[in-house]
C-alpha cells in the first residue's frame, strides 16, 4: 500500500547494518591505502563551494516518502553533494576487488562513491543512498574521486529510463553541479579540458557487488568472507533462509538467475552495458555503474560502445550473457571456502546457459506477440536476426514497425506499405533493394502462418508486442544532445528526456521525435557512436 504521508528530510529513518555487523577498516584518515580484512571503510564526501540542482527523480522521492518540494530547499541540495550529513547517516567507501578485461585487478573499492546509509521507509523497504563523484577515498588508487556532469547526466537519465522500462537497475535521485571544475582527458589522447563537476546520488536496495566477496576471498580472509555472505542473505535475500544447510548454494543459484534475467533484459531492450567487470556486477542483478554504455541502433550484435573494449570487444552486445556466466564463475571461486565442495557449484553454473537460452527464447517469442516459444518460433527468430543484420536496421524501431503491420493483409501488401512502415527503421534507403524485399516479404508470411497457428489475434500480437518493445529509449545521439545542452546551462531537454522516458511503450505522438533514428551526422560522433571510461 503506497503511503501518503510525505517526510522532511529529518524524518528519514536510517538503518545502516552493512557498517554495524561487517569489519570496519581501522584507518580513519582519508589517504590511499590498501586496506585488508575489512569491508568498508569511514570516509567524509569533500565539501564543495556552490553546489546547484541539475535535476531530481520525483519518482524516487516518492518512494523515499519525500515531499517533491524539497528539492528547491538549500539544505536538500547541500545534502546530496555532500556538504552536510544528516543524523542517522554514517558515510563510507565500500571495499571490493575484481576482474578487469578478464584479469584479476586486486583491489578497487569506492575510489568516488560514498554511501551515507540506508533509508528504511515506511513500506519497510531498504534504499541505500550513495554520492557518486563526492571526492577521494582510501579506493580512489591514482584518480580523483570526482565525476563530470557529462557521465554524470548518462548515469542520471538511464537508470531512471531502465527503471521505467522494467529493467532491473540501479536508480538516481539526484544530479548537482558542485560549482567546481575537473579536468578530464576525454579520449585519452592528450587533449585535457576542464569540465563541470557534479555528483550523482544513486540508490539501490544494496550496493554489494561480486567483487566485496572476491576482496575476502583474495586474501584468504575465509572468516569476514562467511560474515559478509551470511549478512548478504539476511538483508538483501531475506526470503532465504540463512540455517538452512544449503543456505549458500540457494543463494548463489538465485544470483545466477537474476543476473540472467538482468541480461535477458538488456538483450531485449537493445542496452549494451559495455563495462561487465566482476566489480560492476551487483549481486542483486540489478545494472550497476553506468559508463560507456551504449544502445544498439542498427541490429549489429557485435557492437561495443566502448573505446577502451574496441579491440577484443569483450563486452559486445551478443557477448553479455557469456559474460555474464564467466563474471559468475568467478564469484562461485570466491565462495568455494565457504562449501568447499566444487560439484553443486557447477551443476548451478551448468544450468545457467539453459535456463538463459529458454528466457531468451521466452523473451524473443514476447517480442514477436506470441505467448510462448516454439520450435518453428525459434527458426523464425533466427531467421529473422539474418534478415535484420543483412542490412542496416534499427531494432527498436524495427519491433515498433512490426506491430504496426496488419498481416491479415500479408497477400495484398505492396512494397509501398512496407516502406510506410520500416523506412522509419532502415538506416541505407538503398540496401532495401527487390531482393531483400522479397526475403522480408517471406519472413513476414511464415511469421503470419505461425501467428495463425498460434491463434494469435491481430490486437493480442500488438498489444502484447507493445508492452515488451519499447518505442522510446536513450538513444546515444539524444544523451549527447542533452549533455550538450546541459553543459551550456540548459536543461530543457535534461527534462524532456526524463520524460519521455517515462512511459517507453507509450505511443507519445507529440514526442515523436525522440523514437527517431541515429541521424547521420551522429555515425561517428564521439559520445553517440563511441565512448571512452574517461567520466
Ligand atoms: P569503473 O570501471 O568505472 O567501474 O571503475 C573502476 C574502479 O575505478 C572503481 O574502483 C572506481 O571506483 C574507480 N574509479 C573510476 N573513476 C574514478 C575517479 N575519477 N576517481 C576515483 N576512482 C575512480
Ligand atoms: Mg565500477
């Protein structure tokens, strides 16, 4: 039941568990440092001299019991750069390792995140509050600790449009500029420019990622590594039961099975995370750490939008779900301690890719309108990944297209009509030649003969298709202008985007324009076609 009630910022009841019952680093000065046998440690976020508000998630006020006015107060903005904490918060920096690119990394941690506690509210859900850009740490290695509005704005505007999409996520409640400048090399190439510096306050049910188990494991810390699993499974997977023999077993394939779904998602949605370090996988499944992410324009499934991934495209869009297993591979080593029997581990493992390949076929059967998969569903699936790499075309706007289409009238369809609906989708006019029409043409009957032998309607397939394919996402191009915008001091389409994004489904004919296609003078543009890790 949703509560009315709105609180002050005062009225906020704070939980903080992960730092009452886990080991604590005993160093409390802020230098950096490696720090061993323990899972976090005090850091004070750096104040900073003029913080103002870009934006704020209403929505995640509302879940916080927030009144939506506050964010005009001072001491709402002061509070979410950091300048001010209130009673009840505790920060600190989360210490964790992993893999990077494929190689162990050792130890990485918060170098500029700093949660300052968990909001219980009045629903009795736990929300995690942390800055993200908010100054150095113990975990901050040879960086600054700090982020700009650019990366800032790309983490603000797709956790919130992922949640709204009904992909699990990560969220945002807040996006201020500190009033300080940060130089940042954004290429890597030597060019060093000052930008605008800003902090996201992100929050999530649980920060704790796989890389907090693979630290303890690392150090052979087998004690702190049983403290840190069975304070897991008691906050963040209540439903388990933590005296049940195979308490961790059941944990783990849970852990399979959300970051399965989680990937199932992205895959849908078309997202590319372009970063799935051990370090940036939450072990809630949730997408975490939003970087050089990207969104597939044209259907390329080997498409990575990061710079710094541009040679073995380890994080490739077709690759994410392999990714995956090999990122929970690694988890499975770091809890071997506390088993100590690898069998049951790699029965789960085992059974990740089935589970994931019967998802997927669920989630593609979705994408077409079908309730269930089938045999001849898969071969048109396959088919029709073919047909859509063979020329340049846009998925998401390829699935809205499809919905569209009366396949009643498949037999009296001229090429008019199709160019009606996919022009919209297809990138190169001139690749869509007789050949290919005919193809498409063939595809679309053995579609309608299995929508037919489904006893599929024509309005349960584009509901149904509607409510899986989204018409609006954050196209890299419309991020970009956003960010452009903003860094000018506008932030209209800050705004409009957020919007927009709201409703993804939603045929939103006024807004039209931001469901349209990468636009040429965006092919290769940095930030729309290719970033790099620079934030
Ligand atoms: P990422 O790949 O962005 O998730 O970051 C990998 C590691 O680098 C994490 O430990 C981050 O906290 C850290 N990191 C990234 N950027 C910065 C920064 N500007 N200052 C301090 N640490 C950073
Ligand atoms: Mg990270």
């Amino acid at each position: 039941m949703k509560n009315t009630l709105k609180l002050s910022l005062q009225e906020l009841v704070f939980d903080n568990r992960f730092i009452d019952r886990l080991p604590a680093d005993p160093v409390l000065k802020n230098s950096r440092r490696q720090v061993k046998n323990a899972c976090f440690s005090f850091v004070e976020p750096t104040k900073v001299s003029n913080p103002s508000l870009v934006v704020a998630s209403t929505e995640m006020l509302e879940e916080l019991n927030l009144d939506k006015q506050l964010m005009h107060d001072d001491e709402f903005i002061q509070l979410f750069v950091g300048n001010k904490l209130l009673p009840g918060m505790s920060a600190y920096a989360m210490c964790y390792g992993g893999h990077q690119f494929g190689n162990w990394a050792g130890q990485l941690g918060d170098g500029r995140a700093i949660i300052l506690g968990d909001v219980i509210t009045q629903n009795n859900k736990r929300w995690s509050l942390q800055l993200k850009g908010a100054g150095p740490t113990p975990y901050s290695r040879t960086a600054d600790g700090l982020a700009v509005l650019r990366s800032s704005l790309r983490e603000f505007l797709c956790s919130e449009a992922m949640f709204h999409l009904g992909v699990p996520t990560t969220r945002a409640l807040t996006l201020a500029l500190t009033g300080e400048k940060v130089v940042r090399d954004m290429f890597y190439d030597g060019h060093l420019e000052n930008e605008l510096g800003a902090v996201v306050c992100r929050v999530a049910p649980s920060f704790t990622r796989f890389g907090n188990f693979q630290i303890l494991s690392a150090q052979n810390d087998v004690n702190n590594l049983k403290k840190l699993l069975d304070y897991t499974i008691e906050t963040d997977f209540p439903h388990l039961n933590l005296s049940d023999e195979n308490s961790y077993l059941t944990w783990f394939k849970e852990v399979c099975t959300t970051t399965a779904d989680m990937v199932i998602h992205w895959m849908r949605v078309g997202f590319v995370h372009g970063v799935m370090n051990t370090d940036n996988m939450s072990i809630l499944g949730l997408t975490i750490d939003y970087g050089p992410y990207g969104w597939l324009e044209d259907y390329d499934p080997g498409w990575t939008p990061n710079t710094t991934d541009a040679n073995g495209r380890r994080y490739r869009f077709e690759n994410q779900s392999e990714i995956a297993l090999w990122n929970l591979l690694q988890l499975a080593e770091a809890i071997y301690p506390l088993i100590n029997d690898t069998a049951p581990l790699e029965k789960i493992l085992q059974h990740y890719r089935d589970y994931y390949q019967q998802q997927w076929n669920n989630m593609m059967a979705a994408k077409l309108g079908f309730a269930h998969s089938s045999g001849e569903i898969e071969k048109l699936i396959s088919k029709l990944f073919k047909l859509l790499e063979e020329i340049e075309t846009d998925m998401t706007l390829f699935f809205r297209g499809l919905s569209e289409l009366e396949l009643v009238e498949l037999d009296i369809m001229d090429d008019l009509i199709l160019h009606g609906i996919f022009d919209k989708a297809w990138y190169r006019s001139e690749q869509v030649d007789e050949y290919y029409l005919t193809q498409f043409k063939s595809w679309l009957r053995s579609y309608k003969e299995c929508a037919v032998a489904s006893n599929l309607s024509e309005l349960d397939r584009k509901q149904q298709m509607n409510k899986v394919n989204p018409k609006y996402v954050l196209r890299n191009y419309l991020a970009q202008q956003a960010i452009d915008k903003a860094n000018e001091g506008d932030y209209s389409m800050v705004h409009e985007l957020l919007d927009v994004l709201r409703k993804p489904y939603d045929d939103q004919p006024e807004k039209e324009i931001y469901s349209a296609k990468r636009p040429e003078w965006a092919r290769h543009r940095a930030g729309c076609s290719m970033l790099s890790c620079s934030s």
